[in-house]
C-alpha cells in the first residue's frame, strides 16, 4: 500500500507563518511534522529557500533529530517508553509483546500505515512504569492483558472509517 | 479583559478574585496530568454528570488540578477543605463519591488509603504517611490550583513575589536575596544560582536572553514535568522575576515534546499573563519589558546541555560547544543567556517572598530549601516526594517511598540518571544533598531516583545506561564518540558471558579518559553508571565473567529463562508450564522429573524462587509455578499412579547411598535412571527425611510423600535395594570394594538458641524439636 496520500499545498500555509520570524527552522519542522507526519523530502529545498539556508542545512538538522522522519508513519504512533524506571518494571517485555502484536520491529509502519512502533527515552509517567504513548494519549502500568485491549480500541478506531 | 496596568490593580484584581469566591463551597480536585495516563479524565467526568445530575452544582466545584504526588494510586482526587484524599478512583465510583461523601459526609473504605500492616482505613491526606516527612513548598499549588487558570495562582498569591520586587527591590536585591538564600541549580550540577546571575547580570551586550531548561532528560525523572503541568505560573513568575533581576527582555522555554500536556498549560499560562499584561511590554505599568515564548524540543537528549540547547533554540543541530565562553557572557545569538532548571526558577517566587531567612530554614549548610524528587521503579509508593536537602536515603525510599513492593530486598537507588550512579544499601543513612551524595560516586541529579530490588541486576543496568548516552552522544567529539561504543560493547560482552577479568580495569582506564577528554557533560559523566557499579557490585561483574551467573536473573544469554535460573534444581520450567497450558499433564510432569523426581513435593513446599524471578511479576502477577506444579503432579498420582517400568540397569559399578532423605531419594534416582545399581542405607523406618519428620502435616501430607517415594522405589526397585542402617555404623559396612559410597548424613541439625532461660546456661533440660 502507498502511505495516505497528502496534500503538499499545506505547506505554504506553513512556510509562510514561519518564514519572518528568528530561528523559526526547527518550529516550522515541527509544524511539517506534525501537518504530514513526516517531513516529505520534497518539502525540504522550498523550506530552505523560503528560510534563506542551504537544503543541505535543512536535511542536516531534519537528520539530527531523532522527532523528525523523513519516512511517512502510520495513522496511529505507539511509542513505548524505554526510560530507566519503565526498564527496571519490564518494559523490555512490553516493547517485545508489541512488536509481536503489531508484527513490526522498532522505527518500522506496517504496511497499511495504520501503526508505527518506536521506543521513547521517557514519557515522565514513570510512577505509573511500564508506560507507552499512542499518538498523544498515555498508558501506564502496562500489563500483557492491558496492551491487548489498549491495541484492540485502536485497531477497532482504524477498523471504523471515521475514527 | 483589560490588561492590569499598575500594581494597584493587579492587587485589586487578585482580591475581586478572593471577594467572589463563594463561600462553603466543596472543592474536588482531580489530577487531570500524570494520572490521565490511567484513567482520570473519564473520573472527572464521571463526577461532573454526578454533581449535575444530583443537583450539587451550586455547593460543589469540580476542579482539574496537577499532581498530588501520590501518583502510584493514580487517579487521585482531593476533596477540600476536608483534606480528604481518595486514590485508584474509577468513573463507576463517582455515585458513591458525590452520594455519601459530598452529600453525607461519609467516607469510603474502598477509596482511601489503607496503612500497610493494619489494612486501616486512613481518609485523611495529612495522616497518610506518604505525606508526613515531606516539605511541600515548591508543589504547595500543585494539586491544589487549576494550572490553566491564571485566577487561580493569583488567589493563591501568585505574582506577589513579582510585586515586591518590581515595587520594593532593585534588581540587585534580588540576585542579593537569591544568592543569600544560596539556591543551586536543580537540573543537576547544582552551580549557585544567585552567582549565576550575578554575571549574567554584569554581562554587556543586549539583548539579554533568559531560559528555562524544560528539557528533562534524565529518563526515569518527572519533576519538572509535574510543575510545568501543576503550577506553570510559578516557573513564569521565577523566570520574570530572573529577567527583571539581570536586566533580560526575552525569555525561552525550552520543553521536551515528549511533554503535550505540559506544553499546553504553559501555552494556556503565557496567553493568560499576556492578557493580563503580565508579560509583555511595560509590564504593571513599571516600564519593564519580558517576552516569553515556547520552544519545543525534538527528541535529542543531549539538547539539554546548555550550549547545545542554546543551538537548538537557534535553529541548527543541538551539538554542545567547548566553554568558555559561557552562556552568561555569549549565549543565544551571542548575547548574555542565562539558563536555569524548571525547578530552579520556581523556587526563586518562594525566595523573593517569604525572604532568604526562611528559604534557609531547612537544608543543610550548603544547600538549603527543598528538593522534588521522583520517586520510581521497584518501591511502593511512586511518585513526587519534596523533602527538605539532607533527608536521608532511608527517608524518602522506605518512611515516604514505603519501602519495596511483594517483600523483595532493596539492592540500591540509581541517582542522577545517566550521569550518576547507584547508592547501594549500605548508604541507606546517607544524607541527600549535592555534596554528601557526590562524594560516594553518585549524584543528586535532577532528583530521579529509580529504586532498584534484588531482580535487577547491575552490570545490565550499566549497559543500559551506556545503551542510552553512546545513542544520544551527538558524535562532535571522539573520546565520547568512540568511548560510549567501547564501553557499550565491553558491557554487552559481560551480559553476554563472554567477558574477561581484563575487561574490569579497561573500564576504569576508558571511563577516566572519557572523564577527561569529553567536550560536554554527556560525556563526562556516562562512564559514572558504570564505575559506581564496579564500586558497590564488583562481585555482580566477576559473577556474569567467571560463572556466567546473573543473580537477578536479567541477562538473556546466560539465562535461558528467569524461573529456570532460579529454580536451584534447574526444572525447565517455561516448558513443562506451556505443557499444562496445552493440557497435556503428563508431559508436564515427565519434564519436571528431569530435574527432579518430587513434582508433588515441591509443588507444595518450595519456596518457589522462580516466582520471585519471574518477569511477568514485573509487570503484574508472577506465574503460579509452584501451584501449576502441584496442580500437574496431583492429577499425575490421581490419573495415572505410580505405577511404571523400572529403570534399566547396565552398568557394572556400584553404588552406596545413605540417608534415604530427599537428596538420598533423588541421587538414587538419578543413578539408577543413569543405569547403575544402587544401594540406599537409612537409619529411620521410612525413607523420606525430613520431608516426613520435620515438615508438618498440614503443609505436606503423608500420602503425598508416600506416593512420590512410592513410584521411585518403583523405577528403581529393581537395582535398588533398602537397609535399615544403624547409628555409628562403621563406614565399611556399606563400602566394599566394587561399591562407590555416597554419603548423605542427616543434613538439618537443631539451631542453637538463646532463649534458654538465663539461670540454665545450658540446653539439657531442653529437647529440640528435630530430635524429638
Ligand atoms: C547531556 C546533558 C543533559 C542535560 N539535561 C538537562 C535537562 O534535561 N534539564 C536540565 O535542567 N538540565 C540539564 N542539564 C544541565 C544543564 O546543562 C544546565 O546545567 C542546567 O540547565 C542549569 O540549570 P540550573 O543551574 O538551574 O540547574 C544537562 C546537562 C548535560 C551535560
Ligand atoms: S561529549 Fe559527547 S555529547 Fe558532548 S559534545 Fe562530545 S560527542 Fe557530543
Ligand atoms: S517451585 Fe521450586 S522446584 Fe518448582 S520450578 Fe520453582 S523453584 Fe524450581
Ligand atoms: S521511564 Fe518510562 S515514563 Fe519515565
Ligand atoms: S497524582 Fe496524578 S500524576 Fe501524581
């Protein structure tokens, strides 16, 4: 399957709330990340242009920061939390048990686009360890049995067309 | 509304806020940040459908707060001006909640805390003993205020700080009462704050730039994201109250995006102090200028260093600079910069308040105040903990943290993330405070602190720590570019079991040049993880490279699984589990009887280490091993008895056994499975041991024990034969020449006690159990 197709127009609207302000590269990245879920890479030489930089400059700070991807990801981005106090509460089981649920390996979108699987330094809900985050929802004191039914309400909300 | 153009009118303000405020009005507090994670939102609106469908919507205000630092019990809710707390609440309790207590003023056992060894009740928040050695000054709004709601900080006397220092202080008596109040920097290194902005403030060029370091870093530690999401105003207020003090016009937030709840209330914080011309140009009408603006991280750790973070904020890769010069003299675009923690700003209202005399009134002599700390990992109470500097370890971790959770042995607190180290528990007395903690090879840090127990095994949770700081290392410099990747590969090896001794003292020699050679902090300070280790569990290292024993059972590769190395005969215990779990009983017990031939036994009086190792009781409930075992072998006896073919014996040697105890029973076994005639010798009447004589009845009944040395006599019945052996018997009554002597004597002797009775001295006139 081909990722969701995306309306590049947008970003226009993007550069052009960016492009006057000081040091706007990395908010407008962001922007472009969270618009698209991505950073398309096609998008790259117009920001550069529009911001006055090399694409070069561009990529090079797009590449250093592990928040920006320049692949597209799945409609839902589970990212399990392998910070010290979810490690020491085994969330290196957690991280296991997902990826083979979703089938997928760390940084990987399965085919469908529907999830992403990525691991986080820590999501500060460590008193609640093992954690994860679904796009911007949080989960705490994961358990095998809580991860099921966590990926059935998404997988049910991918299922539903509206959801 | 309009904007406040004078300090009268913010003061005005502020008592239109506490005038209209009605009075007897039953506040519900619900955290609405960290415990969203678990459930919150649906409680609070649970409880708004109940307060309107009940008709309580005049008496009772339901209100979404910040944490309460009881956090384990998430969601918790406070109900005030009761101080009554409830904790692991769930939208069905709400009837209840708005029914008896807010209704009736009853309170629900369900709900409340219950102390750990009276299973009492406890409704109170001030008699929970979470709460009693704490000190809670920098979180005194958090739980308390609506963060997204400016009304509510300044009824709570937000912004009066900003007021006395824009109407009573000059600018240098605010860095003099910061500097007096000797505040240091809470985001790790713990430099005098006050002295920091001394040469900020000294510092030529314009403009100047001040910023708050929300980068929180250190995985395992959330203080700052609980202030950021509790009480924004209060980080607004110190960073205002900084620029004033060194003369800054602009200001920065620079948070994680890890953090969107957090990002949402300072943004809802900024907007609101904006409207009311509390940021912004001529500030209250006193001609003071401070612009403050978010900028978001994008998932680099190393960010958090301060020059790189004045990178980033810049718009380019977040790579650490060599200093000096320093941010206060060359910052973000080359001007003056001043950058402090989350946690350091919010401590700076509390200082120009209430005045460094008070400040001072806890901490040690060379740290004073309080310090957040994030309690995490394996202790019972998690969560945010504020004590004054110098509480001890014991403190926070067993009278706050009450202690480690299902009865497991506390093994040491990791400290300062990956830059620190861990206190082991010979240091449970330990004072924390920069110095004291410092000088015992961890730091204070940020003020994570992750508990770990017995199951966590050391050497592995250096490498974790290398895993993180060689990913996160930006690569500019090569001592930590290639030294994080060596180290991190000289641990791999040792989890792996294929470490050598050599190894141990190429790590100290790595870690001092990385120490050494670094540009910037993060490479300074990652060898710390694993020297304080070295330091405190040398003997955890020799383990992995000489034995390949991992004694937390955490090491894949010289663990097969964590039960099986627990287990001190070695059962194969995910297999003979997944057998039961497919039904088939028998195989089940074939498979334990490979290590063992007492499945009925153990599965009823082991103490079943492998349930303590199991790593689903990480997560939530160990595996019953122990009863599956049980469950296995009775329906083993029940099913099919203990009847089966003899061993066959094709071996020409020999072999003595005495004592026909346990160990006796399963060398014979054993011997005889291996085809070798065996002869067991036992002075009691029955073979069996101790499991028959010192194990009561209750635990083990007879015919359990019965059956199983009934079926091994059946297997080996035929090579092995039984003596009745009296006691004294020389030893060459049972050793002849073609026979090899096992020896087993009776193992368990009485303990010794000293509970005789003082005049007796001597145990005569006593009969110990075991020999009676
Ligand atoms: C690799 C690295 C990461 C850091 N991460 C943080 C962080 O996440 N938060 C923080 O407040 N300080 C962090 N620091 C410390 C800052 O560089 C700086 O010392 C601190 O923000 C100063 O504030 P303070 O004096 O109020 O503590 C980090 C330092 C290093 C070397
Ligand atoms: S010490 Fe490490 S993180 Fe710091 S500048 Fe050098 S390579 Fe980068
Ligand atoms: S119950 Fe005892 S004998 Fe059985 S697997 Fe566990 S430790 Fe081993
Ligand atoms: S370590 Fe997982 S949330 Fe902090
Ligand atoms: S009580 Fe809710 S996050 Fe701490």
């Amino acid at each position: 399957m081909h990722p969701p197709e995306i309306e590049l127009n947008e970003l226009d609207g993007i550069i052009e709330r960016h492009k006057n302000g000081k040091w706007e590269l990395i908010p407008l990245l962001q922007d472009v990340q969270a618009t698209y879920g991505y950073i398309p890479p096609e998008s790259i030489t117009p920001i550069a242009e529009a911001l006055n930089l090399y694409p070069s400059q561009v990529q090079g700070v797009v590449t250093f920061y592990s928040g920006f991807s320049l692949k597209p990801k799945g409609k839902y981005v589970c990212r399990v939390c392998r910070g010290t106090a979810c490690h020491v509460k085994g969330s290196r089981s957690i991280l296991r048990l997902m990826k083979r649920e979703l089938e997928l390996e760390e940084g990987e979108t399965s085919p469908d686009y529907r999830f992403t699987l990525e691991t986080v330094a820590c999501l500060g809900a460590c008193f609640l360890a093992p954690t994860m985050m679904i796009n911007r929802d949080y989960f705490g004191k994961l358990s095998p049995t809580k991860l099921s039914s966590v990926l059935g309400e998404y997988r049910q909300k991918g299922n539903n067309k509206n959801g | 509304m309009d904007k406040l153009s004078s300090i009268g009118q913010l003061e005005w303000f502020r008592s239109r806020i506490l005038f209209r405020k009605e009075k007897g009005i039953i506040e519900v507090h619900v955290c609405m940040t960290g415990c969203r994670a678990y459930g919150a939102a649906g409680v609070l609106e649970a409880l708004n459908q109940e307060v309107k469908s009940q008709g309580l919507s005049k008496q009772v205000e339901i209100r979404s707060t910040g944490c309460h630092g009881f956090c384990a019990k998430a969601p918790v809710i406070a109900i005030e001006p009761m101080g009554i707390q409830y904790q692991e609440v769930e939208p069905d309790d709400a009837g209840d909640i708005v029914m008896k207590t807010l209704k009736e003023n009853r309170m629900i056992d369900r709900l409340a805390y219950h102390a750990p060894k009276t299973f009492q009740p406890v409704f109170y928040r001030n008699q929970i003993p979470f709460y009693a050695k704490q000190e809670r000054r920098v979180l005194a709004n958090c739980g308390r205020i609506d963060p997204t709601n400016i009304e509510h900080y300044i009824a709570a006397g937000g912004y009066r700080a900003l007021i006395k220092a824009l109407s009573n202080m000059g600018p240098e008596q605010v860095i003099d009462e910061v500097q007096a109040a000797k505040l240091r920097g809470r985001g790790g290194a713990g430099f005098p704050t006050g002295l920091k902005w001394k040469f900020a403030s000294q510092s030529e060029g314009r403009p100047k730039y001040v910023v708050c370091n929300a980068d929180e870093g250190d995985p395992g530690a959330f203080m700052d994201r609980a202030i950021l999401e509790g009480d924004p105003h209060a980080v607004v207020e110190g960073m205002l109250l900084g620029a004033y003090a060194m003369g800054s016009e602009y200001g920065f937030i620079y948070v994680r995006e890890e953090y969107p709840i957090a990002i949402d209330h300072l943004n809802i914080a900024i907007a609101q102090a904006e409207e009311l011309g509390l940021l912004g140009e001529n500030i209250l009408g006193t001609g003071f200028n401070f612009n403050l603006s978010l900028r978001l991280g994008a998932g680099a750790f190393v960010c958090g260093e301060e020059t790189a973070l004045m990178a980033s904020i810049e718009g380019r890769r977040g790579m650490p600079r060599a200093r000096p010069p320093f941010p206060a003299q060359a910052g973000i675009d080359g001007k003056p910069t001043n950058i402090n923690n989350v946690e350091t700003w919010a401590n700076v209202p509390l200082i120009v308040n209430n005045g460094a005399g008070w400040y001072g009134e806890v901490g040690t002599e060379n740290s004073k105040g309080t310090k957040i700390f994030s309690l995490a990992g394996k202790v019972n109470n998690t969560g945010l903990v504020e004590v004054p500097i110098g509480t001890t370890v014991k403190d926070v971790i067993f009278n706050i943290g009450g202690g480690i959770p299902k009865g497991r042995q506390f093994k040491a607190v990791q400290m300062g993330g990956p830059a620190g180290g861990c206190v082991p528990a010979q240091f449970l007395n330990l004072s924390i405070d920069y110095d004291t903690v410092q000088s015992i090879g961890a730091i204070m840090g940020s003020g994570g602190m992750v508990v770990l127990d017995e199951n966590n095994c050391m050497v592995e949770i250096a490498r974790f720590f290398l895993s993180f700081t060689q990913s996160e290392s930006c690569g500019k410099c090569a001592p930590c570019r290639l030294g994080t990747t060596q180290l991190l590969e000289i641990l791999t090896r040792i989890t792996r079991g294929e470490g050598r001794m050599e190894d141990i003292d190429t790590i100290r020699e790595l870690g001092q040049t990385l120490t050494e050679a670094s540009l910037c902090g993060l490479g300074q300070a990652c060898p710390k993880p694993a020297l304080s280790t070295l330091r405190y569990f040398i003997n955890e290292y020799e383990d992995h490279i000489k034995e390949h024993r991992c004694a937390g059972a955490v090491c894949d590769s010289m663990v097969i699984s964590a039960c099986q190395h627990a287990c001190p005969a070695g059962i194969d215990v995910p297999n003979y589990v997944a057998a039961i779990a497919d039904g088939e009983y028998e195989k089940s017990v074939e498979i334990i009887r490979e290590r063992n031939p007492f499945p009925a036994v153990c599965g009823r009086i082991c103490i079943h280490p492998c349930e303590y190792k199991c790593r689903r009781g990480e997560l939530d409930q160990a595996v019953a091993i122990r009863a599956l075992k049980r469950m296995a072998s009775d329906w083993y006896f029940k099913n099919i008895g203990p009847q089966r073919n003899p061993f066959p014996v094709n071996k020409k040697e020999k072999i003595a056994i005495v004592g026909a105890g346990p160990a006796g029973l399963t060398c014979a076994y054993f011997l005889v499975k291996m085809g070798y005639k065996t002869t067991v010798y036992e002075a009691q009447s029955v073979a069996g041991g101790m499991l028959g004589i010192a194990v009561p009845e209750f635990r083990l009944p007879r015919p359990v024990i019965e059956e199983e040395i009934q079926y091994i006599k059946i297997v080996v019945l035929k090579s092995c034969t039984t003596h009745r052996l009296m006691p004294n018997t020389h030893s060459t009554t049972y050793s002849t020449r073609d026979t090899v002597p096992f020896l087993l004597p009776p193992v368990p002797r009485p303990a010794s006690t000293s509970v005789y009775p003082a005049k007796t001295k001597t145990s005569q006139e006593f009969t110990t159990a075991l020999i009676f």
